[in-house]
C-alpha cells in the first residue's frame, strides 16, 4: 500500500506513504476524524482501508473539479446533484482479490442507502502509468464510464478515468 513502486497489475495509490510517513500519518487522521465515509478492514490487524468523500468534502478539497471532468456527452448530469467519491481503496498486496475490497463496498453502499445517497464517483488513473488492478474492480463493481479529467500531482500529469455507480 502507498509505496513508490507502483505495479499496474497488482494495483497502487498514487501516494508514497513511505516517502513522508509523518506527512501521510497526519492526512490519514485527518480522514479518520473529519470524513463521513472511512472504512478499516481489519482482524489481527489492518489489511485495508476506504476514503470517500461526500460531495460537500470531496469539493471543498477539489473546488473545481465538476469543471475539470470532460463528462461523456450522454452521462446524466442530474447525477452530481448527490454523490460521495471513493479517492481511495488500499488492501495489502498479498490480499488483493480475496474479496476484502467488496466487503468494505458492501458496507459503504448499506450506509449509503440509509443516508438517501444515490450516486458514487471514482478516479481510476490510466497515465502515466495504467492501474489494470483498479480498472478490473471498476468493472467488478458494476461502474460505468461518466468522463475523465487530467491532474496536476506532485509536478506529475495524471489522467484519471471517472468512473459512476448508482446506489442500488
């Protein structure tokens, strides 16, 4: 999770975590504490977790992000009206596929349900450097393609693919 290697099969976040752990710790915390959605999948101990932003937090962060997305030209509009953003799912590498990132969706989708939510947005990246293991959960979860957008990160160029799913 979160290190400077980043496999397109086995799926990576962006972050390094590893880079600047102090860093990361605090932003972190700051999710655990102030965010409405975030998720730990853990036993003995932690092997993943989920951020997700409700349209009010995910903007604040990202205050032009409805403007950055090239929405596809038949994606419903009407669907930015209510939303949370999952920014991120992290399982441990030697766990991957072994369903704990469905679990943790089961979860987010049941809450959402009760909260009348009725829409979830996630940015997969495809440049510079494709993650094959985040498009397959895409597709696994039933999402849709609503646009893409290009990203600044970090002095790095981004292109991240949008991806919608309804709340069902």
């Amino acid at each position: 999770m979160g290190s400077s290697e980043k496999i397109s099969e086995q799926g990576f976040l962006v972050d390094d975590y590893r880079a600047n752990p102090k860093f990361y710790k605090k932003k972190l915390l700051k999710g655990i504490n102030s965010l409405d959605h975030f998720y730990v999948a853990e036993y003995d101990k932690i092997y993943g977790f989920m951020m997700t932003y409700t349209k009010e937090q995910w903007l604040e962060d990202n205050p032009d992000w409805l403007a950055d997305v090239y929405w596809r030209p038949d994606f419903d509009k009407s669907k930015l009206d209510n939303f949370v953003v999952v920014d991120k799912t992290a399982i441990k590498a030697d766990l991957t596929g072994q369903g704990i990132g469905s679990l943790i969706y089961t979860r987010l989708l049941s809450d959402l349900k009760s909260e009348g939510v009725h829409n979830i947005f996630a940015e997969t990246i495809i440049s510079p450097q494709p993650n094959f293991a985040s498009l397959q959960f895409r597709k696994k979860q039933k999402y849709s393609l609503a646009g893409m957008r290009y990203e600044n990160y970090n002095d790095n160029l981004y292109t991240d693919l949008i991806y919608h799913k309804k709340v069902e």
